[in-house]
C-alpha cells in the first residue's frame, strides 16, 4: 500500500532506472489487486461454472471452475420449464426501444438547452434539474396507475412508460455541447443559410458521437436490468422481463440449484461479454455522472 | 426575425420531450404528493383528504418502522463499507495506471456494478447458502461454525450489505479514479521532496484533496442503498419461500402497501418518506460544498 500515490509517469522517466524497493512495492500491489480483481468476479465464475455441472458436482468441495463433466441438462431443463427465451427477448426490445428514446429525447433537448439562450429554456432546464434527483421509485405507483388506464400494462409499451426520458441523458449532451461544439461554428452556418434542422442533424450530431454511444450504452443496460418498475407492471408470466421472470423462477420450491445457476449463466454471459467489448463508452458515460462542471 | 426564428425551433424541438417529461415525471411526482394526503384505497369509493394522517399512522405502524431501519442500516453499512475500500482500491490501481493489467484490475472490480442484479444476487444466495454454500465451507475449514446466513434477520441483513456494496464498489472506484488523474502532480512531487512517505501522502494529500469526490460518492451510495429492492427480494426470500418478507426494506414495504393491502395513499406517503431523505442527503451535499468553496 505504501507508495499509493506516487505519479504513475515518475516511474517510468527513462534513464532513470526503479529502485529495487519501489519494483517490490509494485509487485506487492499487483498481487493485491490481482487477488482482489479475481475475488470480484468469482462469485459470477462460480455461477457459470455451477450451471454446468452435474448435481454430483455441484456439491463436491472444493468448488470446480472448469466442470469435470460439463453437461447442458441444466439449460435444457431450464428452457423446457421456463419461457427464458421469450423473456430474454422481452428484455431486449424494451432495452432497445428505450435506448433509442432516450437518446432521441436527450439529444435534442440537450442541445437546445445548451445553445439557446431564452429565459423559457431556462425555466425548463430549473424543472429538468429538480425532478433529475427523485428517484423513480418514489413516482412509480401512480405511473402504476397510469400505465393501467391506458391499458398497456403486461407489455413492452407499460414497461416503456417508465424509461423514455433520462434526465441524467439530457444533462450530458447538453454538457458535452457547450464544451465541444463552439458559437460560431454554428453561426457561421446560420450565416451560410443553413436551417436549424440540417444543423441539428448535420453538424452538432456527428460531433457527439462520444457522448452519444455513451448514452446509448448506459440507458439500453439501465433498462436491461430495470426490476422495480417491472414487477409491478407485469404480472403475467408471458410478459415479464428476464429480471423479473429469474427473480419470480427463483423462490420456486422445486427449483434446484442446477437449473437456476443455467437461468442465471444465460442472462449474466451475453451482457458481460457486451460490457467487456463495450468497456470504453461505459466508462465514460459513468466517470462523466461524477465530474459535472 | 433571426431571433423569433431560433425561438420557434428551440420550442418545437423542445415541445415534444417536454409533453413526455410533464407526462411520466412531473405528473406523477405531483400525484404521489397529492395521494399522500388522501385516504386512497383502491377498494372503497371515497378517497378523502386526510391531512397528514397517513404520517401519523406510519410512525406507528411496525412494519413500516422495521423497513426504516433496515434500510438506514443497509444504506450506511454500504456506505462505510464501499468508501474506503473504494478509496484504498482506486489508489492502487491509479499507482499502477502504467502496468499491463491496469485494464484488468478496472474491469474486474466494474464488472459487478454492470451485471444484473437479479442473478448477481442469486449467485451470492448460493455463496450464503447455509448447506451447500461456499462461504460455509471456507468457514469450517478454518473451524468457525457455518451460520444460517440467510435465515437470521441480523445475518441477513450483513449478507445484503456484502451484497450491495460488492456492487456499488466498482462505481466509487471508477469516480475515485477521475478524482486521483486530476489531482495536481506538484503537490505530491514537493510531498516527495520533503520525505513524506506513500502512505503519508495518500492520508494528508489525497484523502483531504478527494473530499469533494468522497462526498459526492458517499450521497450517490447511500441514495441507492435506501433504494434498495432487487437484492432483498432475492437474497432475503423467507422460509416460506415468500421474496424479501425477511429483511424488509421501505420500497418493498411500500410496494406491499399498494398492491397487496391496497392502500395506495398510504404506500405514497410512504414514497414522500423516501422522497425526504433523498432530498435531505443531497441538500446536506450541496450545503458541504458550499461551505468549502466559501472558505
């Protein structure tokens, strides 16, 4: 732990070689944070490995990562037993259809508020601001209620109700436009006769590509592992989303440790290997949540 | 003309998001505080106004006062679990930005702040299960007795804390990794001329100049943590078999409130309560802010 703060480029200053203390230091950190970083993710290892497994296996101590005699009867029986697929689906559109809502929304709204200066404009981002800090499930139940007169509950319309707008959405593009997209850049093409629309769409989208695969990340998995907003708004078993669907499978009676860790593993594997791939927009969208301004 | 012109387009562009914020935000915020002060029972007829009754009721009510401080104890607990855990971790791994496995070590411990949480917590069910978990295991092989983790109120209460803060960590680090890349190089090369060893400029110059991120960080956390559901539900499931009746949490409570007894007024005065808190622990950031930029 000693040397924690040392900057990282005073090590690395060439001609100057480390010192046989400062490389150990190094050394010791290393192995803290490799343990640490495999401690994180083992209790998801685990999990997989579990879902191939025999249930001899299972219980065998210690624990196997890699199964001596990987079998699929768990996944089989899962999916005999369970409509998995259908709510993995259910899952995916609402991501994507939320995805695209709150981008869309965000975009345009953060951009206005960001380049037009009118006292209106300034009241609504006053009401955006203050309504960003309740969370959504103090409103939830009268959304409840909402979605039921309108009919749309158990689909992907009530479960949509819930997740059009981000306010946190709003606030990073509009961020992000006031310091990367200058005045004049956008005068100059109101100069040249260039409508509001076309420099929407032509000059100010295409420089928040960041920002916006960001965004685009950040709400598809915020609606991917939304639970609250769903159990209340599906109750029919066909309707609900993968979250709701493992949550409700797994206080079954019946249900053995097998079959629950394959449910488990064909949820967990597809969105980590997404964020792996994924990793750089994710960290930017998050670490931007924690420096604004 | 140039003006009116930009107006008329900032409005239209702005007309439709705003229709939907007023529709699925504002208005039912509004509702909530409006039902709050309402006898409204989805069973009888009248819904009359009742003041501030259903207040009155909840600091009586048991139930409701046991959510309360299951949640305060989660929300803390992961509080002072994930700070300085998070703090120590983001040291290290912002000492070894320059290694190899600096990518490694920021996924891994970011990887359970993106997966679901659904079977997130079921795999940690597995962990706590008092029979056939690992934790239990480990514990009798250095010859503590295995508990029954998941069927004690106050075991299963820590479990839920291990739970949350194994997820709210890779968040703290990653902020607390922004924080370390803009603290200025100066003071620490003048700590280093002056002799201050690595754990002396980690306590008197990081930690003091990372306040503002610590607090920001510890309000973001303890937010959630009194938003805490999912991982209840799972995890706290009784023997029954019934989800999250063993340690109960304010918006389980709330939720049984109103789709299980009915009584939606009383289930969002409820949210008003949680509603409070929230207000209260960012208003308590901003007031600490404040006081550190006037000084």
């Amino acid at each position: 732990m000693s040397d924690a703060d040392q900057k990282p480029a005073a090590e690395t200053v060439p001609g100057l070689g480390m010192t046989a203390r400062a490389r150990l230091t190094n050394l010791t950190i290393d192995i803290v944070l490799f343990v640490f970083g495999i401690l994180m993710v083992l209790p998801l290892v685990l999990l997989v490995a579990n879902a191939f497994k025999t249930p001899q296996e299972m219980v065998a101590w210690p624990p196997t990562i890699i199964p001596a005699d990987p079998t699929l009867d768990n996944f089989r029986s899962v999916l005999g037993e369970t409509p998995l697929l259908r709510w993995i689906w259910t899952s995916l559109r609402f991501a994507f259809l939320s995805m695209v809502a709150i981008v869309i929304t965000s975009s345009i709204v953060g951009y206005v508020l960001a380049k037009f200066q009118f006292r209106t404009l300034e009241v609504i981002f006053i009401l955006i601001l203050a309504t960003a800090i309740v969370p959504f499930e103090v409103y939830m139940i009268p959304l409840y209620f909402q979605a039921q007169s309108l009919g749309i509950l158990n689909s992907i319309w009530g479960l949509l109700l819930g997740y059009l707008v981000m306010s946190f959405g709003i606030f990073l593009i509009r961020q992000n436009v006031k310091h990367s997209i200058p005045d004049e850049l956008l005068e100059a093409a109101r100069i040249d006769g260039a409508g509001e629309l076309w420099i929407f769409a032509r000059i100010v989208l295409p420089l928040l590509r960041g920002p916006l695969g960001a965004l685009a990340v950040l709400s598809f998995f915020q609606a991917w592992t939304a639970f609250a907003w769903p159990i209340i708004v599906t109750t029919s078993r066909d309707a609900y989303t993968i979250e709701v669907g493992l949550a409700l499978f797994q206080t079954g009676f019946t249900v053995d440790l097998g079959r629950l860790s394959a449910a488990a593993a064909a949820v967990l594997v597809p969105s980590v290997t997404i964020f792996v791939i994924l990793r750089r927009n994710f960290v930017q969208g998050i670490a931007s949540t924690g420096v604004k301004e | 003309m140039l003006r009116t012109k930009k107006w008329r387009f900032a409005i239209l562009a702005i007309l439709p998001t705003l229709a939907i914020f007023a529709w699925v935000r504002m208005f039912p915020i509004w509702e909530t505080l409006r039902l709050s002060l309402h006898r409204w029972d989805i069973l009888s007829r009248d819904k009359p106004f009742i003041g501030l009754e259903n207040f009155r009721e909840l600091f009586q009510d048991q139930l409701f006062l046991n959510a309360l401080v299951n949640t305060t104890i989660i929300a803390f607990g992961v509080l002072f679990v994930t700070i300085p855990a998070a703090l120590v971790i983001a040291a290290l791994i912002y000492h070894r930005t320059r290694s190899r496995f600096a990518g490694f070590y920021e996924t891994t411990v970011f990887i359970p702040h993106i997966v679901s949480l659904v079977p997130a917590a079921m795999a940690w069910k597995w962990i706590f299960d008092a029979n056939l978990g690992p934790l239990n295991a480990v514990l009798e092989f250095f010859g503590i007795p295995g508990q029954a983790w998941l069927f004690d109120p106050v075991l299963s209460v820590i479990c839920i804390i291990i739970l949350c803060s194994w997820q709210a960590l890779g968040y703290a680090v990653l902020i607390y990794l922004v924080g370390f890349k803009n603290l200025p190089h100066t003071l620490f090369e003048a700590a280093k001329l002056d002799g201050a060893s690595g754990i002396q400029r980690f306590f008197f110059i990081s930690v003091p100049l990372l306040r503002p991120i610590t607090l920001y960080v510890s309000v973001v956390t303890l937010i959630s943590g009194f938003n805490v559901y999912a991982q209840a539900f799972v995890l706290a499931s009784d023997s029954q078999g019934a989800p999250g009746r063993l340690v109960r949490v304010l918006v389980l409570d709330m939720l049984e409130n109103a789709f299980r007894n009915y009584r939606v007024g009383y289930a969002a005065s409820e949210a008003v309560i949680l509603l409070c808190i929230v207000l209260v622990l960012t208003l308590v950031q901003f007031g600490l802010l404040r006081e550190k930029w006037n000084r």
